[in-house]
C-alpha cells in the first residue's frame, strides 16, 4: 500500500511504528486527517501549482522580450540584455516574491476548508494544474512581453536624453527590463489570495534590489572590465521625464490584461474556492476564525462532539496514539454542563493512573 500510494500516511499507535518509519507523513490519531487533507493537503497543492507556474511565466516573459528584439536584428545573435542582468534575474530580482508565495498562500481559511470539503476535489480535478491553466499563463506571459517591449523600444525613437541624444541599444535594454522586473513582481501580488506584510517586503525589496543594482553597476568601471555598455545608463535614465512615464505606464498596461481576465474568471467562471470567498467575504476576521456554530448549522449529535472536542484534554502519558482514547471527556462535559456518558475505557485509566504509594527502600 506505500509504495502503490501516492503519499504515505502513518499512523503510531500501539501496535508499532513500522507504518510511520515507511511513510512520507505521519499522524498520532485518526482525526488529524481531516487538517492533513483538507487544509494542508490543499493548500500544499495550490502552493506548488502556483509557485510551478509563476516560474514558468516570468521566465516566457523575460526570454521572450529578447526573442522579439532577434527580429529587429536579423537574427544576427546581437545580445538585448547586459550579461549580469540575465544573471541576476531570477538569483535577486524575482526570486523572494514567489518564496513568499510558496510560504503562505491560501484561499480559504482552515475552517472553511473544513467546513467545506468539497473544496478538495479541485485537487483530485486537478484544476490548477492543467493544460488549459499553462496556456493562460503563456498566453499571459506573451502579452507582457510584447507590452514591455514595443511599447518602449517605438516610443524610443523620439525620447532623447539631457544632453540632446538619441537613446541607444542599452538605455532601451535596460529601461525594458526595468518595466520587465517591476511588472513581474507586481504580478505576485495579483495571483495572491492571501497578502500579508512579507509580500509587499519582497516585492518592493526586489524592484529597490534591482534599483540599487543598476546604480552601483552602471557606475563602476575597471581596468579588466571597462563596462562600457551600460556605463551611466541609469543615470542619464534617470535624468528625463520619460524614465518615470514610462515605469507607471507600461507596467500597469501589462498588467492590465490579467486583471481583467481575473475579474472575468470570478464573475462567470469561477473556482468552487472562489465562490466560498464570495460567501464569507463580508464577515470580520473575528468570525472566520470559528465557523461551526452550535446553534442550526450542525446536528445534536454533531454538536455534541463538537462540543466535547473544544474541552480542555488532560495531559497523561497515555495519550496521543492513533487507538488510544484521549479520555476525560465526561469529567470536563459536567464541569460546562454538556451531557457526555462515561466510557468503559475512561473509568480503566483513571483507575491505572493512580498514583501507586511509594514502597520505602530497605
């Protein structure tokens, strides 16, 4: 059964560990499955399927602007970009955002992933992982790079600098993939269900990272390497009107396609998970993060294990095997006036952990 299974899950109970040594997971009880698979294996799953395809997207993208730039060229193997900026591409510019998102991504909360199981058949669907998923974001990635592209190397033609001087291969180069990075990691941000503070860190910390970059490289030049491509580029970048035009606009017109196409998707097709967002999206963080109310949503015989669930459990050596009764259960329901009958095995271990008289050594 492990080897035929896709992920192995082991329970220790007291029959042995051979199970939990030869498993990929491993559980103390049965009842930790429902957080395994429902909340974790979900959001395990929508992590890796989306951290897959960020990664694909922004590496179509970054290569792609150099593909169209080969039809300019001839096809003549004229390189488009500085070679430490290719280098560096995905090591600094672009590599935390999708840490990030690979950290703490999740669409719903875990007590609405419970309170909805239904959600984990996308997973069995696999509906985020299909080819209909990777054509949208190539698709996607297409568009960005034609918009980073052509929209700055035409309006190129007729920016000039300071100093009255056309722009040259270098200064476009580096003015696309400027766009290129911030467009890329904005688009974190939209594919995010769930933004927390280390997003916007990442985010912002990779477009300064590639700001600060640009200032100290394209300032220094040595006798082994004169770096005479990109020398002061950023600078004389940075002295026009059209630098700082350019880094709002064709940004928000590449990224605009996506927005569109996700407020399409939400509106008339959406994910089962999206149309529980739409469900709860008005109710405070206060009241998502207890969900199952014991007044009409739930049976007596639901409520009642619900009820006994949240009691206090007493800690003993016993406890904690997947065939081993956490026990105490009807002493802690009559302290809160929940009806909870003993149990046979409740009345066994309370009298095999009393306390034994200590025998005086002789």
């Amino acid at each position: 059964m492990i080897q035929a299974a896709h992920v192995g899950i082991g329970i220790s109970g007291m029959e042995g560990m051979q199970a939990v040594m030869a498993s990929d997971f491993a559980i103390a009880q049965f009842r930790f499955l429902t957080d395994l698979l429902l909340v974790h294996g979900r959001w395990s799953y929508l992590r890796i399927c989306k951290v897959v395809m960020y990664f694909f997207y922004k590496n179509l993208t970054f290569t792609l602007t150099q593909f169209w730039f080969t039809f300019r060229t001839g096809f003549s193997g004229q390189r488009f970009y500085d070679d430490w900026f290719q280098s560096l591409y995905n090591v600094f510019f672009t590599a935390l955002p999708v840490i990030v998102l690979g950290l703490f991504e999740k669409d719903v909360s875990a007590s609405l992933s419970k309170r909805y199981p239904e959600l984990y058949r996308e997973g069995i669907r696999n509906s985020f992982f299909k080819w209909r998923v990777v054509a949208v974001w190539a698709t996607s990635a297409v568009y960005q790079s034609l918009v980073c592209y052509l929209f700055v190397t035409t309006s190129s033609f007729g920016a000039i600098n300071s100093s009255g001087k056309i722009f040259g291969l270098w200064d476009v180069s580096t003015l696309v993939f400027t766009c290129l990075v911030i467009a890329v990691n904005v688009r974190i941000l939209l594919m995010s269900n769930s933004i927390t503070r280390w997003h916007y860190i990442t985010v912002g910390g990779s477009i300064l990272a590639w700001l600060v970059f640009a200032f100290v490289y394209c300032g220094i030049t040595t006798s082994r390497d004169r770096n005479e491509n990109v020398y002061f580029v950023i600078y004389v970048l940075m002295s026009t009107f059209y630098f700082y035009f350019t880094l709002l606009l064709v940004p928000a017109v590449s990224l605009l396609g996506d927005f569109i196409y996700q407020g399409v998707e939400r509106w008339f097709f959406p994910y089962d998970y999206q149309i529980v967002q739409e469900i709860h999206r008005h109710e405070s963080d206060a009241t998502k993060a207890d969900h199952l109310e014991i007044e009409n949503e739930l049976t007596p015989q639901e409520a009642r294990s619900y009820a006994i669930s949240q009691l206090p459990r007493e800690l003993s050596k016993h406890t904690g095997f997947a065939f081993d009764s956490p026990g105490y259960e009807s002493f802690f329901a009559s302290q809160l006036g929940v009806y909870a009958p003993q149990k046979a095995w409740d009345v066994a271990r309370r009298a095999s952990m009393r306390s034994r008289p200590k025998v005086p050594k002789k």
